[in-house]
C-alpha cells in the first residue's frame, strides 16, 4: 500500500471504506442471515456497491467487536446507576380486568399521502364476563371494559 494522505485523513482502510461505512456494513452482515442480501440491502439503502464476498470478509474481521461492543453496551444499560438529574420508575404489571380476557385483532387499509395505501393494525383486549340471564337462567358470556 502507497501513500495517501487524503485516505489517511478520511480514516480509510485497506479496504477504502470508512470506519462508519464499515460498521455499517459488519452490522447489516451480522443481523441478516445472509450475505447475500445484507449486501443487497446495505446497496439499496446506501447506493454504495458491496459484494457478498465483501461482507463476509468484514464480518469474519470486525463482526465479533461489533458484537461485543453491543453485549458491553447492553450490560451497561441494566447496570448503569441512574444519573442524579434522572428519575428511575419501574413499570408494574397492571392486573386484569378479569380472570379472562379476549384479544380481538384486525386490520385496515388507509391512504397515505406520498406513500399510498398501507396496512394499519388494531386490537381491543377486553374483559370477559359469564352472567345469567334472569329470565332464561342460562349463562352468557359478555365481553366489557374495552380498550
């Protein structure tokens, strides 16, 4: 490898991509099973040309750091004291409406300006409910407290 002074001050390695370029690429090789389309994908998002082959080289050198770069971070996260200026609250479960709850889920479709049509999901969780009928005595089942 020559001198250049211009890759030098753009840190860039033998492989002339930049330090981000490359962990993005690492990162894309490592979270999608296949090389193949991490490498699609990264020319797709980037219109920058990689080859599989490329990747799998990156990710042979760099995925490991990449990965425990990640585990550190996340260790970090759950063990990280909180700030003095942060305040910590846990989240609670809340407790059900009822013994059983139903779970109703559906779909829609709805315009987007720019985008076009797009899929929107929705669910209701209510509580379940067995009465008896006054008048028949048989038991029924209602669904109550929607949300």
């Amino acid at each position: 490898m020559g001198f250049f002074p211009l890759d030098e001050r753009l840190q860039l390695g033998e492989h002339n991509w930049t330090p981000e370029t490359v962990k993005q690429i690492v990162k894309l090789g490592v979270e999608i099973p296949s090389y193949r389309r991490a490498a699609a994908d990264f020319t797709e998002l980037t219109k920058v040309g990689v080859s599989k082959s490329s990747v799998g080289e990156l990710v042979k050198r760099y995925g490991s750091q990449l990965v425990a770069q990640q585990e550190a971070e996340a260790v970090a996260m759950v063990k990280a004291p909180a700030q003095a200026e942060e305040v910590v609250t846990k989240r609670h479960m809340p407790a059900p409406d009822s013994e059983v709850m139903a779970l109703s889920m559906d779909g829609a479709m709805v315009h987007i300006r720019g985008e076009g049509w797009k899929e929107v999901k929705t669910v209701s969780v209510s509580a379940v409910e067995q009465v008896i009928d006054a008048q028949s005595g048989e038991r029924e089942v209602r669904l109550s407290r929607h949300r």
